[in-house]
C-alpha cells in the first residue's frame, strides 16, 4: 500500500475514533456551565425549601452554579414538561415531589406526561412527613377526634391544599383505615390558608408537613394530632404517629422529593448525579441541617431503586384515587 494511502487511512481513523469520543469528553467534562434546577411549584412551599438546600449542595459538589427557577402551575405539569422537553445534557434538572410524578398520572384523567417515558429518574431524596393539626378547641388525641367525627352534626371538617394532593389521599387513606369516618374534605389553594382556618376554629382540621405544623403545635396555636412517621419524631416527642394512635400498622405519608433528568440523558451523567447526590445523603452535617427543617432524608440508593420506589408509590395511592374518583372528576 502506498505511503499517501496508509497516511490517508490513519487520518481517516483518526478522525472516527476522535468523533466516537466526543460524547464521552463531553460527558466526562459534565458539567462545564451552570445547571438549572426546576421546581414545579410556586416559591416558599416545603418543596421549594428541601430544593435550595439541595442545590446549594450540589452546586458546592459539581463546582458549578445550579439555579433555581420556580415553574408552578397545573399542578406542577408545566415545570415538569419544561424539563421533560429539556436537552438531555445533564444541565436541566427537575426536583419531582410526589403530586407529580406519583399522584398526578393517577387523578389526571389526561396526563400531559408519562412519568417511565418522559423522564429519568436519578434519586429519591426524601421529604416532609405529614401531620395532622387541630383546633385547640377540638379533642386532645387523635383517637378521640375521630370518634367526635362519627357522631358529630353537622360532619367536621379538614383542609387540604388542593383536590388530589399527597395531603387529601392520605387523610382519605386515614379516614378509610380508621373506619370509614365521615370527615368533610375543604379544599384550599395551598397550606396556608387551611391553617389559618384551622387556628381560627373555621375548620376542624388540617393536613400539613411537618415541618410547617410544629411552629403551630410549638406556640399552641393549633395541636399536633400524629405525624405519618414510622416512629415518634424527635422533636415532637409528645405527638404520637398516625399508626401507633389509630392502630393502623405501617401508615406512613411524606411528600418526598426526587431528582430527574430528561430522557436520553447519557448514562454516564446519570451515574455521576446519583452518586453526588448519594455523598449528600450520607453526610451527617447535610441530614442534619434538613432536620432542622423538618425535612427528613432518605437513604443512598441508585437510579432504579429510585424508579421502583416511584412506581410503589403510584400503585400504593392508586385504590384511594379510584374510590374517590367522583370527587376528583367533579
């Protein structure tokens, strides 16, 4: 073969193989600009909250910026879409919550997303378990406002943020488990006013994190019924769990929190994000400052066990949704 023709052939392979490299030096070099975290929700809310604490982390890990962008709306589709219709470059993230990646699909009759197809799902991360606050007017003991609930004219009432949030199904699974008792479900545009209402005595009870309860319970303006906890939470030590007090084994309820990317996102940046995220679930300094606000962190897992854990989820609340599936629609 002549001299010009293996130089030519060299170069030609040369350029193939540099070509075949690309993607993994762009991988490797992930991520090379800031990142932008999408929140589906409006600011101020609990999943907004474990969010900045989860980006200012990450940022401190990647060595690069990572910005939050509040994207609220629709019951956090539309923050959800943007980053389904995101390029897969590992540089739009979606910090994902239960309503939309495990409720939404179930009390949406035309979902605008599939959460297996559009998205990957790189880490469940945890979340602020719910409890349920009373009027200080009301019974002391969970047990004790439920049986008022079965007898009481006109039926007592509870607030929820919203028709098909995590709040309301796990207070219909409550009311179901604890027998049926006939609880008339207020829904409000968000956490905040149904508490109000319940510390001026308009409603009978309400559904919030943790988190956002304890001040309330803490400065006596409204009492801490249980928490959906597997065990007493330290910090409220008096308040006893949902399943301890109704004997209901197993009740746990928590709007917890997952990171995802867009499909298509290479395999390697997956890996990467999972494993920075996995060192800060570890780290006892980052648990702990969660802890202070009532945020409480998952362990390390990987991105499958993140999915599988998601689609438990879904099929966990699915028999709630459906028997309360007239509400929903109406």
């Amino acid at each position: 073969m002549p001299v010009c023709d293996v130089t030519s052939r060299r170069a030609l392979l040369a350029a193939a193989g540099s070509l075949l490299a690309a993607p993994a030096i762009a991988q490797d070099a992930w991520p090379s600009r800031p990142i932008r975290l999408v929140i589906p929700f409006p600011a101020g809310g609990p999943t907004d909250v474990y969010a900045r604490f989860y980006s200012e982390r990450l940022s401190r890990e990647l060595g690069q910026p990572v910005v939050t962008e509040n994207r609220g709306g629709a019951g956090g589709a539309i923050g959800s879409l943007d980053v389904a219709r995101s390029r897969p470059d590992g540089n739009t993230l979606l910090f994902g919550t239960a309503s939309t990646h495990a409720l939404y699909p179930l009390v949406t009759r035309q979902p605008q997303f599939d959460v297996a197809r559009d998205f990957i799902a790189v880490a469940e991360i945890g979340g602020g378990p719910l409890a349920w606050v009373a009027n200080p007017s009301q019974p002391a003991t969970l047990p004790a406002f439920m049986a008022a609930a079965k007898t009481a004219q006109p039926h007592l009432s509870y607030g929820s943020p919203g028709t098909g949030t995590l709040m309301h199904l796990a207070t219909e699974l409550m009311k179901q488990g604890a027998g049926n008792v006939p609880l008339t479900h207020v829904p409000y545009r968000g956490a905040a006013p149904a508490m109000n209402d319940v510390i001026s005595g308009t409603l009978s009870m309400g559904v919030n994190t943790f988190g956002a309860a304890l001040p309330l319970h803490q400065g006596n303006r409204a009492r801490m019924l249980g928490i959906a906890t597997p065990q007493r939470h330290p910090r409220a030590p008096d308040v006893p769990t949902v399943a301890e007090a109704l004997n209901l084994p197993g009740f746990q309820a928590v709007l917890w929190h997952a990171v995802f990317v867009p499909p298509g996102t290479p395999a390697a940046i997956v890996d990467r994000l999972s494993a920075v995220t996995n060192a800060m679930l570890a780290d006892a300094a980052f648990r702990t400052a969660l802890d202070g606000a009532g945020i409480v962190a998952s362990q390390p897992g990987t991105p499958d066990s993140a999915a599988a854990f998601i689609a438990a989820e879904t099929e966990r609340y699915r028999p709630i949704v459906e028997s309360i599936r007239p509400e929903l629609d109406g």
